[in-house]
C-alpha cells in the first residue's frame, strides 16, 4: 500500500507540533541501517542540498548514509561535498549498484518520477527494497511507498527542514552544521536568492538555521562567488549576443547550442539560472533557455504573474513542473527551437484567451 501526505492544499506550514505525518517514516527508519539518498539529473543546489542535508540527519541517528546522483553536480556546489562522497551514476555505475544492493531503503529527494533519474532509474526501479519519496514538485509517481509532497514549498530543502525539525523533536540530537547549510543552500538557490517561491516559512526556516550557525555570507559567496571565469563570459555573450525578445508574447529566449558550449568550455552547472535572467526585464513574463545535448534538447522555462508554464510545458515541451518554473525535452533540430517556441506561444496564449 502506499502511504501519500500530501499537503498541496495546506496553507500553512507544516506544523512540527503536530507529528503523526511523521510516525510512519519514522517506522521506516528505525530498523534500517543503510539508507540511498537519490537526486535527479544534473542537480542543482535544492537536489544537492537536500540529499547532503537528510545525510546528515541520518548520520546522526547513527544510519549508514550514501548519497547518489544520476551525474555529476556543479563545481560551484562541491563545498557541500568537500570529501567527495556523492556518487555519480554515470562516472561510478558499479559503486552506484553495489550501494543499491546493500541499502534497506531509498529516500528520492526533489523529483517526483523516476524518469527524472534517466538510466539510474531502471536500478532504483528493480531494488525491492521500500522507496520514499520527499518532493516539492506536482504529481509524484506512483511507485514510492511513501510520498511526502507539498508543491506548495518553496524548495525540497524546506520540506526536508521541517520534516527533520519534527523527527528531532524530543530526541536530544541536533541537526549538524553541515547538514544545516545544505538545507540552507537549496533553499537559497530554488527561490533564486528569496525572489520567488517563498512563504512566510521560509524565512522562519532561514532564521532558524542562521540561529542554529549557517553564515549566510558564506554561502552566498560559495554560491554566487564560486563560478568560472567561462562561466561569466557564457553569460554575458548570452545576454549580448543569443537573447532574443518576443515582445508579442511578453517573452525571451536564450538557445546554448553545442558550438556555443565549446566555444566557452561549458562544464555541467555552467548555465545554472540563466533561464531567470530575463524575468528581470521590465514587461518580460516568460523566459525560456534550452540547452542543446546529444539526445535531446533540455528545455527550461520560467515565468512571472499569472504565466503557467508547468501547463506550456506539458502541452508542448514533454515536460512539466511548478506554475513559474517548468522544464521538459525537446527532440528537433536546434535550429528549429526558436521558431517552435515562438509557435509554440501563439497556440498557448491563444487557447487561453
């Protein structure tokens, strides 16, 4: 059977007081003493952030912690893996199985299918061990056993902040400061430096974690400091060369193509939140950043005021998401990207209407 607490239409944040959503995980974890924490394809600060900080919590409960990815996170977010420890599928497949073999649970952090996972799914799919998941994205699968979801967060990192506040409660251990500016970090990131997707819970959540050590200076400094001197120069030749505006449609776009990659020597991570920058033109509602692979062209969409691009995605990107922040698959020539988004917009806003 499976055991779903989701909280998509609570208005308030989880109450930690009130702890019976808490028990069956807490019956899950008692007897297990080696534990796979799962994030989705190329991670970001809440996927990172979010499987170091519930390691972290499971150390302390004196559990066997390991956490895994489907490949490799980005340089400027290795200051909350300073050992190294996070697993690579792509780069460690059979370190990867062989944790798989030995676990007693899956915990899946900040995706809600294990399509998200790419080939690392098919692994976590055949383990018949229990699977958990904590998310903050719609729609979760239907193969976890237990589901905490709440859409609503602003982050995974705040969801998994609460659920840990509530099972430390009464226990007499204390969150570790590593663990602390993981949850931090992710929250930080996925509501783009507190700009969007943030309620009143986030800032008590921030508060809380400030008070218990997080130097937030230092964070923000690891994050927004820590990038390359490519990375900067990418940025800027997107915004001066590659942005094109859509003024019919309020929107823009950005298309980092393979060239484009090599000509800046992008490294996974290196385009991290240029998809938002546009939002800060004035009259701008929509922006768009795909990002040619080799498989598929990744789609990244975001948006402001009453623009649904999880429903723009779901109905032409193969995709889906938040309300403001959608991703999907494109699978046409890089060439045609621009002009099918484009397209793509007159038939959304036209149905709208």
């Amino acid at each position: 059977m499976q055991y779903i607490f989701n909280f998509a239409s609570t208005k308030l944040r989880i109450k930690v007081e009130n702890i019976a959503y808490l028990e069956r995980l807490g019956d899950i974890l008692e007897p297990c003493s080696n534990i796979i924490l799962v994030g989705h394809v190329n991670p970001d600060g809440d996927s990172i952030g979010s499987v170091v900080g519930m390691a972290g919590y499971l150390e302390a409960l004196g559990k066997g912690a390991t956490a895994v990815v489907p490949n490799r996170y980005p340089d400027f977010l290795s200051f909350l893996d300073p050992q190294g420890q996070i697993l690579s599928y792509a780069d460690q497949r059979q370190e990867v199985e062989a944790a798989l073999g030995a676990a007693d649970l899956i915990i899946c952090m900040d995706f809600n299918s294990l399509k998200r996972i790419d080939a690392l799914g098919d692994a976590i799919e055949s383990s018949s061990v229990p699977k958990v998941l904590i998310d903050h994205h719609p729609q979760p699968d239907g193969i976890f056993d237990l589901v905490y979801s709440y859409p609503r967060y602003s982050s995974t990192c705040e969801l998994a902040y609460w659920i840990i506040r509530g099972l430390l409660r009464g226990s007499g251990l204390e969150l570790p400061l590593h663990s602390a500016t993981a949850l931090y970090t992710g929250m930080m990131t996925d509501t783009n430096n507190f700009s969007n997707s943030v309620l009143p819970s986030t800032f008590r959540m921030a508060g809380e974690l400030m008070e218990a050590g997080v130097d937030k200076e230092w964070v923000q400094k690891m994050v927004f400091g820590g990038y390359s001197q490519e990375r900067m120069r990418l940025m800027g030749y997107m915004l001066l060369e590659n942005m094109k505006m859509i003024p019919q449609y309020n929107a823009a776009v950005m298309v980092l193509t393979k060239e484009i990659k090599e000509r800046f020597n992008f490294a996974d991570g290196d385009s991290e939140g240029f998809v938002n920058l546009a939002l800060n033109i004035r009259g701008v509602k929509v922006s768009a950043l795909f990002t040619e692979g080799d498989e598929f062209i990744r789609v990244s969409l975001r948006s402001k005021e009453d623009f649904s691009v999880n429903s723009l995605s779901r109905a032409f990107f193969n995709g889906g998401g938040h309300e403001r922040a959608a991703g999907g698959r494109l699978y046409i020539p890089v060439d045609e990207v621009e002009g099918y988004f484009v397209e793509s917009l007159g038939k959304f806003v036209g149905n709208e209407k």
